[in-house]
C-alpha cells in the first residue's frame, strides 16, 4: 500500500508541475469533479474573505477580528505551479472582513511579518496572546515536504520567521525527507501534529510530542485506530478542551465517507486509547472536499473551506455548530498557546 501510495504521489506531482493535472497536489488524493454543492446548513463567511481561487485554513486571534487565511489570490507570489498558496491576514469592522493583505514583501513590520515566498506558505495560526504565528511552508507542488516554522513579534516588530528546529523551546519536529504540519498545541508540554514520514507513517497521520521533566520526547503516532492508510491530519482548534476529542480531516473512502475529505471526530476510551473516528455527519460533509475546518474563538461557529471533489478553488463557508449533531457538546480550545511567551527574540 505504501509504495503505492508513493508511485501516485510522485505521478501526481510530476503532472502538476508540467500542468498536465491543474486540480491535482501530491499528498491529497484529488480525483473526480463530482460535489458541487457546499453543506446545506453552511454560509458564505463572505467580504474580504471571498475571492476567485481557493482561500481557506482560516484562523482568528483571540478576540475573532482578526483572521489568517490561505489564499491563492491576486498579489499572491507566483510559485511556477498552478497553485500560489500564502498566508493573508483580514480584520473585521462593524462585523464584515475587511480586504485582505498579503503577509509578504513590503508589508510594515509594525503590521504583520514577512512570511510569503515562492514556496507555499499555509495553516497559520495566531498563538492566544497574538505575539506568534505559527505556519507550515512547503516546497512548491509538493505537500509532502512541509516544515513548521514560527514568526514572533517583539516590542510591536514582527521578526523573521524560524524554522522549529533553530527554536530552542519547540520540539525538532522538522525532517528532511518527509512532512510535518498544522499542530494542535494543547498545552506548553502536549503537542498533536501531522506527520508524514517514507517508511515511518501510512500517508499523512496523527502523531503527538510530549515535554517530560523539561525535556521534548520522541514523538509518538495516536495508534492505528485512527490514523487510517489514508491521509488524516488536524488543524489547530480540533480538540476539545477535555483533552477526549479530536477532530480529524480525512479521504479514507471507508462506508461513512460522503467523499473526497470530510471531517471526522475521533474520542479516547476508558484506558486513554484513540479509537476509529466517526463521520461528522450531512450537515456538514459533501461529495465534494470539506477542508481544515477550525472553530471561531467562541466555539459556537465551525469555518472552513468548501469545493467540488478534484478542485482546490475552496470558497470559505461557516457553520454553526449546533446544527453538527456530534458537535453540539464539543467545546473546542481556543487559538495555541505563546510557547515563546518567556524567551523572546533578542
């Protein structure tokens, strides 16, 4: 299964970068065109948000009037795919988001740090106290090489962006051969992450990292119950503040699947053991893909990106979650913890 898996991503690849697939990225199994209407109970988040091209990972500072996204839009940098993915930050006045700016070259420091380059920059996050944002960056046509990296602001001037391994408080996570991506940090000593790694995991799975007595241990995978041979990973508010429930986005094609990636909700049992996730249900899954869904910092709404199966032009879209049957007693956590809040750049 595995070296299967791999001959698709390297075939995926190699089409996407000559253009012969203009849908498809390596690490997603991208394929069909069919879901072309978005969750019935979803809205369309709307203003400066929406745009031609794909914009969604959207994020919110603790206050939720100010958002990080992923957009492929006009002023992104061109990365020579058919894909420009970079970060954009929006503010909301009287309760409508604002036109977005890019967090690239140019930008005021004062105003947001230069993270845009040619590669792809996606799943930012502010931490709770706004001081960080934490991100994922890419090589260009390939989602199997992310590495996490971290922006910090000190004295009101965001600083350049560290690669985790040159951070001494985080976990080396980063490897050369493989992809790490979008944690969820669930405290200053717990972190889950997404892990794809040749030989090591199934496609991308869900993995963990644990600080004991002061020291980052080796990172440990969440077990076959959930991680399928398909590709699961989390996006930053995915779990619940009780530490019992996580949220996970997944293709497994298994007989709950409504296609492409769905969301999913996976719970530990008595003995702390992660079981197989539970289909998030109609209300909010489609035929289509159904991405990287976070929650707004009051946990009352569900946001994300939407699109038709085959096709990475998501709109962003919102969702209450009470309409989520297996949400409605879901109280997720809010934005990541400061994990640099003490040792700030010098």
């Amino acid at each position: 299964m595995k070296a299967d898996v791999g001959r698709i991503l390297r075939a995926l690849t190699a089409l996407l970068l000559t253009g012969g697939i203009a849908q498809a990225m390596p690490g997603m199994d991208m394929t069909g065109g069919v879901g072309t209407e978005p969750p019935a109970t979803s809205h369309p988040m709307g203003g400066g948000l929406a745009s031609a091209g794909s914009n969604f990972e959207i994020t919110y500072s603790a206050d939720g009037k100010t958002a990080l996204f992923t957009s492929t839009r006009p002023g992104s940098i061109e990365s020579g795919t058919p894909y420009n993915f970079d970060i954009w930050l929006a503010h909301k006045v009287n309760d409508v988001w604002q036109p977005p700016v890019p967090l690239g070259p140019g930008i005021d420091p004062t105003v947001g740090p230069n993270l845009n380059t040619p590669a792809w920059e996606l799943e930012a996050s502010f931490s709770d106290d706004g001081q960080l944002i934490y991100f994922t960056r890419y090589e260009a046509g390939n989602l199997s090489t992310g590495d996490l990296y971290v922006a910090q602001q000190v004295d009101g001037v965001w600083q350049p962006a560290r690669n985790w391994n040159d951070v001494p408080e985080l976990p080396h996570l980063n490897t050369a051969t493989g992809e790490e991506h979008c944690p969820v940090i669930a405290s200053d000593s717990l972190i889950y992450f997404n892990y794809q790694q040749p030989g090591v995991t199934q496609d991308s799975d869900v993995w963990k990292v644990e600080k004991k007595n002061g020291v980052w241990q080796p990172p440990q995978s969440l077990g076959p119950r959930l991680n399928s041979p398909y590709r699961d990973h989390l996006h930053w508010t995915g779990l619940s503040r009780d530490g019992q429930s996580l949220i996970v986005t997944s293709n497994r094609p298994d007989l709950a699947s409504r296609g492409g990636h769905d969301e999913w909700i996976a719970y530990r049992n008595a003995k702390g053991d992660w079981q197989e996730p539970l289909n998030l249900g109609d209300t909010i899954n489609t035929a289509g893909e159904d991405m990287c869904w976070t929650f707004t910092p009051d946990g009352q709404q569900f946001t994300g990106g939407w699109g038709p199966q085959g096709n990475f032009d998501f709109t962003p879209r919102w969702v209450s979650k009470n309409d989520i049957p297996l949400l409605k007693n879901f109280e997720p956590i809010g934005p990541p913890p400061n994990l640099l809040a003490a040792h700030p750049v010098k």
